[in-house]
C-alpha cells in the first residue's frame, strides 16, 4: 500500500482517457479513495483536479453522482511544505512526527486528529522552517508541541 503513487495512478488513467472517460475518471478516484482511508478527503480531490486539469467543482459533481464514491470533509487542514530549506530545517522529521502520532499520510485523512495532511510546495517563509500552514495561517519554526498545540484547539 505504501508504494501506490497518486501521480502514476492518474497517468494510468489518462491513459484510459480519463477525465473524457467518465468510467476511468470514477475507477481513478475509487483507488484514490482506497488509499485515503476509505474517503475521498479534500486535499486528494484537489490533488486529482490539479494534476488532471480539471475544476474542482466538476470533480465534485462527479463524486456526487456515484453512491461508492465517499467525500469527507476534515475540520481542519494542515499543510507541511515539502520544500528543500523545510527539509533542511527538519521537516521530514515532523512529518514523521505526523504519521506516527496521528496515522496521517499525505492526501489523507487524519481521524484522530481531525485533520487532512498534505505535504505541499515552498511556503515561501524559506529560513524560518520547517513551516506548516494549519487552516490556511502559516506558522514557522513548528514542532511536534506546536502541532500538538493546534490540533487540541
């Protein structure tokens, strides 16, 4: 399960002509909703439309038709960038943080936090990090205690 890989998932499927196809546009995200935790979280909706081209809006739509298709909605959203003077400043290690302690992986779902995670790009707060943006405010220097901090509001 660790090695499926959103990216190649949707170039499979593009090649199966989705989005045209509706068929292998709806079989795309029930393997993506496989590997969210059974939902179709916000964060892996947004990731499908960006790297199929497609609105938001229009997948929505989609999702809605098909009863097999589960949408969830996390309260919260956390974002950790993924970028390399994060990952200098030891953001891999508080992503590793939010994997262990809340079961979370990136485009997924976290129950026991109330989250959706996303490893995303540059923040650009470079030399401040690692930094993580919680519901859209970006906070640098973040460690596990800030997290931890966060989630318990």
């Amino acid at each position: 399960m660790n090695n499926w890989n959103i990216n190649e998932a949707v170039e499979y499927y593009k090649g199966q002509d989705a989005p045209q196809n509706q068929f292998a546009l709806v079989e795309l995200l029930k393997e993506v909703q496989e590997h969210s935790g059974g939902v179709l979280t916000d964060v892996a909706v947004e990731e499908v439309a960006a790297l199929l081209n497609i609105k938001v809006t229009f997948l929505n739509a989609v999702i809605k038709r098909y009863p097999s298709l589960k949408p969830a909605a996390a309260p919260h959203r956390l974002e950790v960038c993924g970028g390399k003077n994060c990952a200098a400043n030891g953001s891999a290690a508080l992503i590793s943080h939010i994997k262990e302690a809340y079961g979370a992986e990136s485009g997924g779902i976290s129950v026991s936090g109330g989250f959706s995670f996303k490893i995303c790009g540059c923040l650009k707060h470079c030399g401040k990090g690692p930094n993580l943006k919680w519901d859209g405010e970006v906070y640098n220097a973040a460690t596990p205690e800030l997290l931890q901090t966060l989630v318990k509001k």
